[in-house]
C-alpha cells in the first residue's frame, strides 16, 4: 500500500493516493487518519502545503492490508513486523528500494509519478482538441496543466516542471498530440501493454509513436 500511495501519484476510485505524502519522510500518515471499512478506506488528513484532503479509496485487497498495517502498536499507518516481532514504520527509501528490487531497474516512485502526470496532461490537453492561434494552445496547456496537480497533491509550476513529459506539451504546441492520440492502435501493441489502463496504453503509444518521429535519421 504505502509503494502504491508514494509512486502512483493519483488515484484510481475515489482518491488520490500521492496526497498521502504529507511530511518530510513522504508516508508520516498516521492511524488517526484512516478510518477502514469493509473494503473502504477514508482518509481524512492535512498534506503538503496545509492542504486539507478527504479521500476514500474502495479496494478490498488494500483496505485488508491497511487494517493489518493500522493493528501494529504505533501511532504511523504504515509499518511492519520486522524477523524479531518488533514494529518497524515504512519510509520513501524503503518505498524506492521495493520499487527497484521488483523492478531490477533504477526506478523511484518520482517515476511512477511523473508517468501519472505525463498521463493526465495529455489526456487534458487531448479534450481541448483544435486550437485556432498559439496564444489560445498556451491557454489550454495552462489549463490542463492546472487540472493535474488536483489528483498529484502539487502545485501547477511543480507538475509542469517535474511530472509531465516535455514532449506531451510540445506536440501540443505543434499540433500532433491530438492526431497521434487520436490514432489506431496495433492489438499487438495493447496485448504487449494489458496490465496498463487504456488510458495508459493510449498515452504509450502516442509518446512511441512521438519520440521515434523525432529521431534523427543515423
């Protein structure tokens, strides 16, 4: 849970899990902050810059785990047993170790994030489809860049900077984006990606597609 809260960086149903990153270790959530239900979880919590967040996650499996995590003596949510019995909390380096080792690449949750936000940009951007002047395409990437730190817990600047591929923005700006999302997608291609959403696999396939155009004949 707290792997999945750190690196998705937004929300399936109900939430937005990167909101949970709310002091300087990133998972200092405490047990007071979660009430669990049958196969519910509602987060109730003050997160990064006094943000007051109200969230409810529907997920038996994670609910189950939670409950679990919030039964070991501690006032931190995210904790385990270690080999002696003894209760240990979960940190952002735990997080990015686990990543790493079920990985076997140098991955951190900063990617799983910047992936979310790469996804939600171009998905915006994707609704605003034609634009008639470049003054009106900087006006949309404003305003779906604006729609994304609501579901990253950051600020717009942030997510710009940080968790959006530079390239989402530009094929905008050149008018590609909405074409090349637009287009056909190989079954192949969506059998090789089926543990990605659709959305996901929409946004993959626009950004292989985009960086191969943009490679300089050898």
């Amino acid at each position: 849970m707290a792997a999945r809260s750190d690196a998705e960086g937004h929300g399936g149903r109900g939430g937005s899990p990167s909101a949970l990153r709310t002091g300087p270790n990133d998972l200092t959530m405490r047990r007071k902050h979660v009430e669990v239900g049958r196969g519910v979880l509602r987060f109730d919590f003050r997160g990064k810059s006094g943000k007051q967040w109200k969230l409810r996650v529907e997920d038996k499996r994670i609910a189950a785990i939670v409950k679990r995590c919030a039964e070991i003596p501690g006032h931190e949510l995210f904790k385990y047993l270690d080999d002696d019995g003894q209760p240990r909390t979960i940190d952002s380096g735990d997080v990015n170790a686990y990543i790493k080792d079920i990985t076997d690449e140098d991955f951190s949750a900063k990617d799983f994030r910047t992936w979310a936000g790469t996804v939600l940009a171009a998905l915006a951007l994707a609704e605003f489809k034609k634009y008639d002047s470049q003054a009106e395409a900087k006006r949309n990437i404003v305003a779906a860049i604006e729609s994304v730190p609501k579901q990253l817990g950051n600020t717009p600047a942030i997510c710009r900077k940080c968790y959006v591929h530079p390239e989402v923005l530009n094929a905008y700006m050149s008018g590609d984006l909405v074409k090349m999302i637009d287009a056909k997608i190989a079954q192949k291609f969506k059998r090789q990606y089926a543990k990605l959403t659709s959305d996901e696999i929409v946004v993959l396939a626009f950004l292989r597609k985009r960086l191969n155009s943009l490679k300089v004949p050898a």
